[in-house]
C-alpha cells in the first residue's frame, strides 16, 4: 500500500519554531515528526510514502538522503507552488505514478491509528474515499463530518463557525482514497480537498467515515505541539514513546529537570530548572534560568525565566529577563 504524505504546508500557527524548521520536521519524541508519522504507517503495512512537498523542502531531503525511512521507500514530489491540498495530492500521486488504492495522511497529524483498520472498512463499504474520524471539544477549528447509517457521511463543512453544525466528530487527517478521486481535481491550480473535493464525493453519496478513539493529536499550534512530546515520555502512546533526557543532551548535574524532553544537542546550565517543557537540539539555556510549560530552540540567558513561551532558533532571551505566553523571536516582526 502507498501513501501520501502531506508536508508542503506554511506552518504558520507554529511559528517562530517554523521560522526555521518546516512543521514536520521538527522534534516529537526527539525524532521529526514526519518519521514518527511513517513508522506508524510503516507498522500497519504502508510499504512507499510519497511526501508531497512545497515549503522549505530541502530538509526533508538532506534529513533522509537515502530516500528511506523507518524501512520505507520515500519519494519526493516538490511542487512547483503551494497547490492546496487536493492539488498537492494530485500533483503527490502522478508523481509517483499511483493508480490504486492508496492513502493520504496530513503530515502534522500524529495518530496511533492502524491504517489497515481504516482501509479493510473502505473496501467493505465500497466508498470512493474514506475519512478517520476523532471525537474534539470545539470542532470548529476542524473539517467537520455528519454521518448517516453505516458510516456515509451526509456533510462534510471545513471550520465551520461555532456551534454550526451539530457534531463533534472531525476529519483526522487520514483518508484512503479510490484513484477516481483523482479524476475530481483540477490540475494546475489550487484545490482543497476539504472544502471542494469531499463535499462533491458526499454529493455522489460516495464518502464514508469511521470513528476510533486511538490516540490523536494535530501538532500545528505550540501548545498541542509540546502535549505531543510530553505524551512521548508519559506513555500515552501505543506504538511510540521516547526518553525524556536523549542521549548526546548536555545537562549539568545541578538542573532540575523535571516532565520534559532535552535532545541531543542541547545545553542546559548549572540550577537551571526546567518543568513542562520541550528543550530542541539547539537550545542553550544558561545557568539559573527557569522555564516553565515553553518549547525552546534558541537561546536563554543566565537567570531569565519563561512560562508558556515559545523560542524559535532565532530566539534570544536576555540574561535575568522574565517572560510569560511570549514568542521569541516575534514572528510578526521577522521578515
Ligand atoms: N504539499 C502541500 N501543499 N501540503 C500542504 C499544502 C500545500 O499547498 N497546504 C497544506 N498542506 C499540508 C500541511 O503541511 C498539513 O500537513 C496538511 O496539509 C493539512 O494542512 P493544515 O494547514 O495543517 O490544515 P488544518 O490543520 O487547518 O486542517 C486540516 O487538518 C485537520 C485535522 O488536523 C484539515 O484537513 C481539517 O479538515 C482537519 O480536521
Ligand atoms: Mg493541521
């Protein structure tokens, strides 16, 4: 079975972080999240992944220079724009030549879902396309999906304004697509499949869904993107979990570190006290500094405290400085 993999995206409700690293890049667990992301394909029986790539696309290519990952073969499709993602799909799925069922996965979703799950459920309902479903709070920040009996979706709405339509069940982010749909998506331009291809399947009454309580989280804003990563270390996953402190990270015997994640690569100084928090390769945080709840890829000076902050590589906070819910740097002032 191949897949395609959906990485071309701005980032930008993660930004500073990607400033300087495309989304699924970056660390979950120590490892980029793409890589996760295909072990867990890997495990339910995805044998090629065609990442279909737009933004920033060369440190997919220099992270895996032999075109492997977690043992399956990886094809690079860079699109010569961003073509939305139908379009991206589209543009994915030529490239590689894909003229079976296959899957699609965003590539910020990060799911303990097993995919052959989703795909013996498609064939058995002779859908053209087939969406996993999770259950949300406040769906309204997600493709929302009403469902009749036997798992046909009746409505398909992307981000509806709150309390618009009458279910919490939203797309998940992983589809197992008949080639046909293919056929339904203009070349050469940008296409959502969101908000243009799925409502044309459920008008032809050909969209099914299926609901899993598998564990679920969509990284693209920092405070998820730090739960995915403390979820690493707390066990909560069923097929991935992580050492908090990596091996390679340099923590002085006197920091507290407590319920975080230190990579290789990062220093962490003398009394320094970290809790909550997600600590990248880059990082360096001088001794005596507190961070609290925050994700770090740059620097922090001697005594500074953060709460609830995000530095980006760029990032430089001043000796002695105290921040709370700060982006550093302000992405809106970097160029
Ligand atoms: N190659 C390529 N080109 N990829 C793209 C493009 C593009 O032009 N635009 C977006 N993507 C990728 C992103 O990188 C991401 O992996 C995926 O497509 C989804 O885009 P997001 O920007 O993360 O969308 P979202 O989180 O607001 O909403 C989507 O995901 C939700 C679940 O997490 C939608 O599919 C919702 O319906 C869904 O509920
Ligand atoms: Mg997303």
């Amino acid at each position: 079975m191949r897949a395609v993999v959906l990485v071309g995206g701005f980032g930008t409700r993660l930004r500073p972080l990607t400033l300087t690293t495309p989304k699924p890049m970056l660390p979950v667990g120590h490892r980029p999240m793409v890589e996760n992301l295909v072990r867990t394909l890997a495990a339910s029986g995805v044998t090629e992944v065609v990442l279909g790539l737009g933004f920033k696309p060369e440190p997919f290519i220099q992270a895996f220079p032999s075109g492997e990952c977690a043992g399956v073969r990886l094809h690079y499709a860079v699109e010569p724009e961003p073509l939305d993602t139908a379009g991206a799909i589209k543009f994915a799925a030529e490239h590689a030549g894909i003229d079976d069922t296959f899957v699609v996965v965003n590539g910020d979703v990060l799911t303990d879902l097993d995919v052959s799950t989703l795909i013996a459920f498609h064939r058995s309902s002779g859908a053209e396309a087939t969406i996993h479903l999770t259950p949300v709070e406040d769906p309204s920040a997600y493709g929302v999906v009403v469902l009749a009996d036997g798992g046909r979706v009746e409505r398909f709405v992307e981000k509806p304004a709150p309390g618009a339509v009458a279910s919490n069940s939203i797309n998940a982010g992983t589809y197992v697509l008949e080639p046909s749909v293919l056929g339904r998506i203009a070349s050469g331009r940008k296409v959502s499949i969101e908000r243009e291809t799925f409502p044309g399947v459920v008008v032809d009454g050909r969209l099914f869904a299926l609901s899993t309580d598998d564990y679920w989280i969509d990284t693209g804003r920092p405070e998820p993107y730090r739960r995915a990563n403390l979820d690493m270390i707390d066990g909560v996953r069923r097929t991935l979990r992580a050492d908090a402190i990596e091996d390679g990270a340099r923590v002085d015997g006197s920091a507290r570190v407590t319920h975080s994640l230190v990579s290789r690569g990062a220093v962490v100084g003398s009394a320094a006290v970290i809790e909550d928090s997600v600590i990248l390769g880059s990082a360096v945080i001088e001794a005596g500094a507190v961070v609290k709840d925050s994700i770090v890829m740059g620097h922090l000076g001697r005594s500074s405290v953060i709460s609830h902050t995000v530095v980006g590589a760029q990032g430089r906070v001043k000796d002695g400085a105290v921040l709370s819910h700060a982006l550093v740097p302000d992405p809106n002032a970097v160029k």
